[in-house]
C-alpha cells in the first residue's frame, strides 16, 4: 500500500484531569490500561491513560466529570491525521523515536518535525493516527506531505502509487 496522509475529522477530544479517573476508565471498558496506552472505542475514537491522573478521550456522547475528586475536563482542538501505508519509513525521516520498540496500543508524545506531537501506535497493517496543537496542523500536514513527495528513500512507497 503507498504511503498516503490525510487529515480526519474526530469527535470532540478531552483532556482530562484529577483523582479516580479509573471510574472513567471503567464506563470505557479499558479499567486495565497502563500509562501512555490507549483503546480504540470505534472508528475515529479512542481512550487513552496519559498518567494516573490523566486521560485524553476522543468520543461520541459527553463524559462526566466529579468536583469531588477534582477532576477537569478541558476540550482540546488538535489537528488529527491519518497516515496509511508504511508510516514507519516516514516516520524513520521526521521523528528521532525508535518505533522498533512501540507496540500497538502504545500512546506515544513525540517531537516529529520540530514540534509535540501525539501517536497511536496501530496494529500491523492499520493506519496510523497523530495529533499535534491546531495551530502546527497545517505546518504539519504539509511538511509530511512534501516529505512522501521528495524523500528519495520513500520512492519505493511512492512508484506503488503508479
């Protein structure tokens, strides 16, 4: 499959912040997720444990939060991608991580490109999906864009197109 990167439209993301997130955690299904993993929920919507007080979800529906355990919700606007085909040679070129030792499930906070950005490392052969602050979404699209184009080390991932 060639190598192909799009931009996607997701449910609302959240941060969430506080004391016994592992009750939200619960209402997911994904109690036993250990930090910097994630469970996908459906297409586009995943849950995942950024630290024992910390949780992004992307979801339908809306998530309660509880003042008693002083818990916030912050909504978080990021530009989210899609990158099919073998994103590890891309990644290989823009990002300094080894991916060698990820996993699928992984959540991983990187510098890819010059800025923060967030992956989720997919099972084999399923694309994979990156966020990074909204307003480095366009820098960020088209920087990994031109690098599919111009890297002489993707021309394989780029002849399978033709």
């Amino acid at each position: 499959m060639s190598l192909q990167i799009s931009q996607k439209n997701v449910p609302g993301l959240l941060h969430l912040r506080g004391k016994k997130l592992n009750e939200i955690l619960a209402s997911f299904d994904a109690a036993d997720l250990q930090v910097f993993q994630y469970k996908s929920l459906a297409e586009n919507q995943f849950v995942a444990k950024l630290g024992e007080e910390e949780l992004y979800v992307c979801a339908d529906g809306s998530v309660s939060v509880s003042t008693e355990h002083n818990q916030y919700a912050f909504r978080r606007g990021d530009a989210i991608f899609e990158v099919a085909g073998n994103w590890k040679n891309l990644m290989a070129e823009v990002c300094i991580y080894d991916f060698r030792q990820s996993c699928p499930g992984d959540f991983l906070m990187v510098a890819m490109a010059g800025i923060s950005a967030w992956l989720l490392i997919p099972e084999e052969g399923k694309p994979l999906i990156l966020g990074c602050d909204p307003t480095f979404g366009h820098y960020l699209l088209e920087t990994l864009t031109k690098q599919i184009e111009t890297s002489p080390f993707l021309k394989t991932e780029r002849e399978n197109d033709d």
